[in-house]
C-alpha cells in the first residue's frame, strides 16, 4: 500500500492547505454570492466596516481628540454647526463630531465585550444541557427561566444601581441579563442533533462527551448563534445608551452617545445639534446591525439554504 | 460461546404524559431477548416497527440502558466493567447506519469523518492516522481524491461507503450493520452487499444485520432472530427458517415479501391489523390479536424460548404439525397459498399513539429513546 | 378500452443553479381505463418527475416542457391554465405520496381533510360530505367510526395514514390515481396490506393506476403493465409478465441481476459507472456508458421504442438490431 500523501515542501504546502480546506473554501465562496444578493445587508455591512475603521483610528480621524475624550473647550459653547466644528459644539464647548466618533469607539466596545460574555457563558452551557439532559438540563434551564422572567432592562438597570454606575458594570450586567437567550437557543439545537445518527455514531466510537459537544454539536449551532446575536447588537447598544441615559451607565465626561443625548435634552429644542447627532449615530448603527444581521440569517440559516 | 450476546435484557423507557408522576407511561420496548452472534458470522435481526431491533442493537452498542439483563462480549458482561473498561470495549463493535447522509456529519470531511474513531480510541495521529486514514478509504472502494470533501457532495452508496469504512477504522469484531440498504437504490445496493461481504472475508468480520427487507436477508445471513413488539418469536440458521418457517408471524412476513416473478403472487395482505402499542403489549403471547391459529391458551400465557429442529428456537404455543411447511425453496409460494388469513384486529389500541410519539423521539422525556423504522425521518 | 392517459414524447427540463437539468428526455407511456401502470426504476431516473408532470404540480418558473403532450381522454393537460388543472386534481386525477404523515394537515382530523376535498368539487352539504367521507374510508379498510374522523393524523399509524391519503384521493371517484411510492415508508407486512389495496381499488372502483415505485417486487406483484425508466427515458414498457419474465433491454437485465432475491452474496452482480449527471447528460441513448452492449451508434442516436412482440416495447439500439434480423430471417 502506497502512501498517497504528497510531502509537504514549502511550495506544496499553500496547495495543500488549500487542498485540505477546499469543501470550506467553496462553502465559504458560495455564502459570500449568497450574502452579496441582499443589497441592504452590503450596504449595512460597509456602514458597519467604515465605523469600526473610524473608531479604531479614532485619534486620528477626530478632529479634536481631546474634546472628543472630554476636555472641555469653554470659548465655543453651543455653536451651532460650523466649517470647524461640523456637528457643533457641546455645552463645554466640546466638537460633537469628535465627542460622537469616540461616543461609538464605546459604544462598540460595550457591545463587544457583552457579545463575548454572553457567547462564553451562554453558548457552552446551553451545549451541555441539551446533550446531557437529566438534571443538568433542569438546573441550567431553571436559572435561565429565572433570569428570563425579569424584563431584561428593568433586571439590568437593578444589577448596575447595586453595582454602582459605569460601563464596566453596564457590560456586566448586560452579559448576565442576555445570557439565558443564547444558552436557549443552543440548547434547543442540542437537543435535536442529539438524536442525529453522526452523533450516536460518535458515541460508538468512544469519542467523549464534550468532544461531541464541541465537534458535532456547536458548530451546527454557530450560524443561528450569530445571526442572533448580529440582530440583538442593536439591542444592546441601545441598553447601553438607556442605561447612560438614565446615569446609571457611563459618566461625564465619557463620551457615551446615551449620556450625550441626556446631556442634550435640555438644549434639544434650540441647541439641536448637542443629542440629535449622538441620536442618529446610535439609530444608524442599529440599523446597519440589523440589516447585516438579516443578510446573515439568509447565509447561515440552514433551513433557508440549500 | 458467542462473541457478542445479549442475555435476558430488558428495555424499558419511561414517557411522561403529563406533569404528574402517575402519567408515566412505560414503553416495554425489549422484552427478554437472548441470542448472540458468533464469530465470522451473520445474523440478522428481523422485525418491522415496534420490534424492538433497534433498541438491542443499541444496546449492544452501549447507546442506551438495559433496564436489566446483560449484553456480554466473549461471555464477559459488559454491565459489569468499569466506565474506562466499557470505553476501550467499544472499538470490538461498531455501526453502519441506515441512511448514509444523516450518520456523517455534514460539516465534517471525509479525511476527519474517517480518523474520528482513530483519534478518539485509537489515539492516533500524524502520518500514522494519515496513512490509516488513506488505507481504510482504498478499503472500501474510495480515493484520495474524496478526502477533502463533504458528504454531501457524494451518492448516497458512496457515504455508505464512507460510514462503512469509518466502522472498520478501529478492527471491530462485530459490525452492526442498522437496514444498511433500505435507503439504496437497486444497483447500489448489490455494490455495498458486495463489498461487505468481501471486508467480512477480508478482515474477519461479523455481523449483526438489523433489517427488514428480508430478500437481502436471505443473501447474506447465516442465521435470522425474527422479532415481534419486544420478543424474538422464532430464530435459527437462514437456510432453515426461509424453507420452513415454524412461527406465524414468520410466515407472514416471508408471504408478504412482493417476489419479483410476476408469475409468483405473493399472498397480498396476509396479515391484517398493525403492531399493537408497545405501552400496553397483549397480554399471553404478543402476536396472538392478529395470528391467524391462534388458540385460547394464547392470549393467557406467553409462550416459552424453546428448541425446535432444524437447531432452531421458537417461541409458539402452536404444535409445529399445524404450520403448512414447504418441501423446498420451489414449493414456498405455494405453502403460503395455505396460510389462513386472521380476522382483522380492532383498530387501533389504546396508547397507540404515544408509542407512536415515542418511536419517533417526541418523549418529553429527556432520555434517550430511539427511533424505529416507523420514524419518517 | 381506450386510453385514459397517453404521455406522448414528453421533453421536460429544470432550470438549477448549476444548469439546466434535462429531467425527461422523451417519455412514452400509456394507461388504460381500469390498468394499474406500474413506473419503475431508480432515484433519478424521472419517474417521480413524470407523475407531477401529469398533474401539473412542477413549479412553473424552474420546470419547462420544451416538447410533447400529456393526454387525458384526449384532452392536452398541459395546454391547462393552473386554475383548470385545479378543477382536475383531485377529481378526475389524484395522487398519493410516499410519505403520508407530511401529505396530511397536523392540525386537522382526518374527517375534515376528506370532507375539505369533498366540498371543494361537489357541491354537497357537510352531511352529505360526511356520508361520503366515510364511505371513501371504507372503501380503504379504515373504520367509519367517529374516533377515526376525529382523529388527528399524528395518532393514527403509518398504514392507517396510508390509507387515509388513498381514502382522500378516491373520495371524488377519479378515474386516474397516481401512486408514488405509497409503500416505501411501510413495514413488510402493511406494504403487503396497501398493495392489497391497490388491487381491491381498481377491482370495485374501477380505478386506474399509475404506482411509481423503485421496488421491483411491489411492480411483479400489482401491475398489469409496466414500464421502466432510466435517465429520463422509458427504455422497456409492455405487460408486467412479458417484461418482467423477459427483460431485453441491457438496463432492465441488469437490474434483476442485481436484485438480491434468490442470491447469496457472493453471486450478486452489479452495474458499472454510476447514474448520469442529467445536467451534461451522455449523448444518444442515455445509458451507452454502462452497457456492455454498446455501439458506435449508441453514442450518436437516441434509440426510439422499437415493438418487440405485442405490447412489449424496448428502446435499444441493438435489441432493435436483432429484432430485425430475426424478422428478415422469418420473412426469408
């Protein structure tokens, strides 16, 4: 019996790796043509790309980085919007533009992080209850029925105010209170590719336990996982936004696109310019989550394709 | 001794109906079934929906709990090891299933499909799984050139193939082969009967056929287990029991097989009625509401395992006089020209719906319950 | 007797993402009034295709007939707008699918579903629906009780839901019903019980049949004629005896050698190659690459149904040979 395998030389070794990976290559191919066919999602996704690059290169890009960080510029209180300054100036004088691109470098941030906390706790656990089922099921679906049964903002807004304010404990918040949905979800999709033949063939063949979570079960579980979560984005930039909003989340002078919009509301009827930019930075980006989330959901739904 | 074996076991699964612990319903799936495979051999499991097949098989695979009995490998019972002993006994069995597209995982490769077994209990790895990898794959017929695709790129025999090769990745002793070919088209199913009939020559292997399409069974078993809502009802080697069947529920399902020779009718709807609940079996022997000699010891007491000649077992109140018997493979069809047609059951049965729920996997339950054939998957 | 159904040269392609499919490459089949039909041949081969031609049920953006007819008692069905196709499904032509828990409506009783499609094409009060409902029922084996009108389908068993579809498809009296593959979710012995029947339908109904299966045994044991499909073509019809007992076309021979019935392992015979990509199909008859009697003109021309005795038709270029020299050896 010849050995097949062609020695890997420095040459040989892209073709191979490209070779090994070719059914992902093409898959991967197939679902970029697929997601390219929604319109909204593309043009949601460049919004979403330029305003990650611009809140990574923020110092850069703002033109006033400091007012933008929170240094006050008390000679230009509440200009309204001007060649210099093209969204206005604050009630400290500071350049909303610059105030509202780090505004987003937050807001991104936040939403990052909370993204991260709830698939690491969510994801995992709701794994094992749908694989295991028995007791380890009712205990991780007792917590979570728990926790969902407090309307999540209202929950959110009691864990910060015994917390203290500020974003790190905003994040925190959030990633307990949004956890339990994720930990659903994956548990449902548990369940049923438990039964699956590859699963029980798995089993036969002594792979362990949360080998099998880990190989045949989460994997199938990552497409709805992230089109959920590209949809609830949205959700949670606009929790943080309330919850600074209401002073529970970020403090002055954090340039949190909440706080400036409650900052901004009593000037809003004259000195438009101070909320209504924060205001429409928040409602873009969700809408752009949104629509790239529902371009995903055609992509990665694996009931829609095929 | 056999080389794999059940003895005495018992399975049981629990639904629950309601919220209440009185709801519990039982589903008697097996019901004290003893036989075993030995070496170099195949036997074939026979029974429709609610035989309980599967759920042995799967015991035998350690995929579900007996509720009691034992499943023994060389007369060792397997029950009676311990967790890291029962592991390393699952490389001497292994499964093929029956439809080749939902027992690969869709997402994984060939290449990682087939080393699976080798790196979970073959501890395999790097140019030795590589090569092992390559080898079972030339095995069964495939190339190098289908390692890095998906399963479903490919027919429908050739991930047959894939699954087949990743059974014998690990030398199992005995293969279970679940309804192998029902999923196949004609031509491709002689293919995998071929091959499988050359990797048992070719590697030593055994076979536990659970099946239903008794053509194929007759091709290639040594000895059948014909089994009705949770017992066998009569088993012994294949020559004997296709010439002369001593069971009547044997006899009807060999009449019900549609023959191929137009000029050979088969006794059409032989046996009436459907498989009664397994929640709430008859009482005495479980086939008597639809056999047609039925006597009144019949439905009182369950008929005992017993030998017969031919070296086969039958489990039948009925002396072995009163079954028409044929004199040679010609003769069969115009045996079950004499079978006599049952009244036919009462419709339905109470509880007949959740075992029905049941053998499609709907239990509320959160153990693990199988499907059977009756599961439209 | 005429026929009820006449399937003329019908050409019939799938427009897919890869490409267009060329599903039905010429399909010749007739069924007579009372005659159950038996389509035969293996996935792919457009025996399916071919009954959802007949009742129009292809999508129309994605399938296309590019030729031939479909005549019912001389009537083009697919001149037939969608709107008067529904007055004949059902009516005058039914069908009964494989899978008869997902023909079913979960969320309604059997009793409904029947009545639903009574009422739909008859103008009759609900009592009079009912009456007839079970009058289908009967006529299928199932009993006429409340319980079994009542039930939803999820609580009756695999045969019982068969014969509920087969009970909905007769309770208009068509003339033409269309089985497809009614029994290969079934154990042994109710696929034995639904062939029964199919008999029993046609015997007091008066039902003709077309059963589309992949199971040669189901064809030997319930049709009259038969006709067998490979790669979108009919390539052997005539009565089930004469084709079964004498196949002559390479696929047809082939596929009894494969059949297990009868052989031990080791006797099996296989077919070479595998079936063809209808998608970049080969040229001229459809199965030259598997035959082994194959010719150079196999390659070219697409063999045509050559009569080999009565009704017994085969499309093969070298059966055609030899039928031919036979005849010029009896005329000379």
């Amino acid at each position: 019996m010849a050995s097949s395998i062609p020695a890997q030389t420095s040459s040989g070794f892209l073709a191979d790796w490209r070779l090994r990976h070719q059914a992902r290559l093409s898959e991967t191919r197939h679902s970029v043509r697929i997601f390219f066919k929604d319109k909204l999602a593309v043009v949601g996704l460049a919004f979403i790309v330029f305003v990650v690059m611009v809140a990574i290169f923020a110092p850069v890009v703002a033109p006033y980085p400091d007012q933008g960080r929170g240094k006050s510029n008390l000679k230009e209180r509440l200009h309204p919007p001007s060649a210099q300054y093209p969204f206005g100036n604050d009630n400290l004088g500071r350049d909303v533009l610059s105030r509202v691109i780090y505004g987003t470098r937050i807001s991104l941030t936040v939403a990052a992080a909370v993204a991260v906390g709830v698939i690491l706790i969510g994801v995992p656990l709701g794994g094992i209850a749908g694989y295991f089922g028995g007791w380890i099921d009712e205990v991780i679906m007792r917590v979570t029925d728990l926790i969902l049964a407090f309307p999540s903002l209202i929950l959110a807004m009691a864990l910060v105010a015994i917390s203290g304010p500020g974003l790190r404990n905003v994040a925190i918040a959030l990633v307990i209170t949004w956890w339990p949905w994720y930990a659903r979800l994956v548990r449902g999709i548990s369940v049923s590719l438990r039964q699956r033949p590859y699963v029980k063939a798995a089993r036969t063949m002594g792979v362990r336990s949360h080998k099998i979570i880990w190989s045949h079960i989460l994997p199938n579980a990552v497409g709805p996982v992230i089109v959920q979560l590209t949809l609830d984005i949205g959700t949670v930039i606009l929790a943080v936004a309330g919850l600074s909003f209401i002073g529970l989340g970020a403090q002055p002078p954090t340039p949190d696109l909440g706080l400036m919009i409650s900052e901004g509301r009593l000037y809003i009827l004259s000195q438009w310019w101070m909320a209504v930019f924060a205001g429409l930075a928040i409602f873009m980006l969700v809408l752009a989550f949104n629509f790239v989330g529902d371009g995903l959901r055609d992509v990665l739904d694996p009931r829609t394709r095929r | 001794m056999s080389l794999l074996s059940v003895e005495n076991l018992t399975v049981h699964f629990k639904v629950r109906r309601g919220l209440s612990k009185k709801s519990m319903l039982v589903v008697h799936a097996v019901d004290d079934v003893t036989f075993g495979v030995d070496a170099g051999e195949t036997l074939a499991l026979v029974g429709e929906s609610g035989s309980g097949k599967t759920t042995v098989a799967e015991a035998m695979l350690q995929l579900n709990k007996p509720t009691s009995g034992r499943v023994c490998f060389e007369d060792r019972s397997v029950t009676d090891l311990s967790a890291k002993e029962r592991r390393a006994m699952k490389r001497r069995v292994q499964i093929v299933f029956q439809d080749p597209y939902s027992s690969l995982d869709p997402r994984m490769t060939v290449h990682d499909l087939v080393a699976e077994p080798l790196r979970a209990l073959g501890r395999m790895s790097g140019k030795e799984l590589e090569e092992r990898v390559v080898s079972l794959l030339e095995m069964v017929g495939l190339g190098t050139q289908h390692l890095w695709r998906r399963s479903h790129e490919f027919s429908g025999g050739q991930c047959q193939r894939i699954a087949i090769a990743r059974a014998i990745a690990l030398e199992p002793d005995v293969v279970v082969l679940d309804e192998p070919t029902s999923a196949l088209d004609v031509s491709v199913l002689a293919r995998i009967l071929v091959l499988l009939h050359e990797l048992k020559e070719r590697l030593g292997l055994s076979y536990l056929l659970v099946a239903h399409d008794l053509a194929v069974v007759e091709s290639v078993a040594d000895k059948v287990a014909v089994m009705y809502l949770g017992k066998i009802v009569e088993e012994g080697p294949a020559t004997e029991l296709f010439s002369r069947p001593r069971h009547p529920y044997t006899v009807a399902l060999l009449a019900s097989v549609p023959s191929p020779d137009p000029e050979q009718r088969s006794r059409l709807g032989v046996l009436p009625g459907d498989v009664p609940s397994a929640v709430d079996p008859p009482a005495g022997c479980r086939f008597h509401p639809r056999c047609a000699y039925r006597l009144d010891i019949c439905s009182q007491t369950a008929p005992e395992m017993l030998q017969a000649p031919g070296g086969t077992r039958r489990a039948c109140h009925l002396p072995l006089e009163t079954l028409p018997v044929a004199k040679g493979l010609e003769d069969r069809h115009a045996m079950f020209e004499s079978v006599a047609l049952a009244e036919p059951a009462p419709a339905f049965g109470e509880g007949a719906e959740t075992a029905a729920a049941v053998m499609r996997g709907e239990a509320i339950d959160p153990e693990d319950v199988p499907r059977d054939r009756e599961g439209l998957d | 007797m005429g026929d009820l159904l006449e399937i003329r040269d019908l050409h019939l392609e799938f427009v897919s993402l890869r490409g267009v499919v060329k599903a039905l490459d010429g399909v010749n089949l007739t069924v007579r009034e009372r005659e159950i039909l038996g389509l035969v041949g293996e996935s792919g081969c457009g025996k399916t295709v071919t009954g959802f031609a007949v009742l129009g049920l292809l999508p129309r953006q994605q399938a296309r007939v590019t030729s031939g007819e479909i005549r019912f008692r001389g009537e083009n069905l697919l001149a037939k707008s969608d709107e008067e196709m529904q007055l004949i499904r059902g009516k005058v032509i039914s069908m009964v699918f494989q899978d008869p828990l997902a023909s079913l409506n979960p969320v309604f009783t059997i009793g409904e579903q029947i009545t639903r499609v009574i009422r739909t094409h008859k103008r009759v009060s609900a009592k009079e629906a009912r009456e007839a409902t079970k009058r289908a029922l009967a006529a299928t084996g199932l009993p006429t009780t409340d319980t079994i009108l009542d039930s939803y389908p999820h609580q009756l068993s695999g045969g019982m839901r068969q014969r509920a579809c087969m009970a909905m498809a007769i309770s208009c009296g068509s003339p033409l019903l269309i089985a497809d593959e009614p029994t290969t979710a079934l154990d042994v012995t109710i696929q034995s019980q639904i062939l029964q029947l199919l008999l029993d339908l046609r015997r007091e109904l008066g039902v003709a049949q077309i059963l589309i299966t992949h199971n040669v045994g189901v064809a030997a044991q319930t049709t009259d004629r038969v006709a067998v499909m490979y790669a979108g073509t009919v390539v052997e019809q005539g009565r089930t005896s004469d084709v079964m007992k004498h196949p002559r076309h390479p696929y047809t021979i082939a596929l009894y050698e494969c059949l297990p019935h009868g052989k031990k392992a080791g006797e099996l015979a296989t077919i070479p190659g595998s079936v063809p990509d209808l998608i970049d199909p080969p040229t001229g008859c459809r199965f030259h690459p598997r035959c082994k009697y194959a010719m150079d003109r196999c390659i070219d021309e697409k063999p045509l149904p050559t009569p080999v005795s009565g009704e017994h038709w085969v499309s093969c270029h070298y059966v055609a040979d030899r039928v031919a020299t036979d005849q010029a050896a009896v005329t000379a």
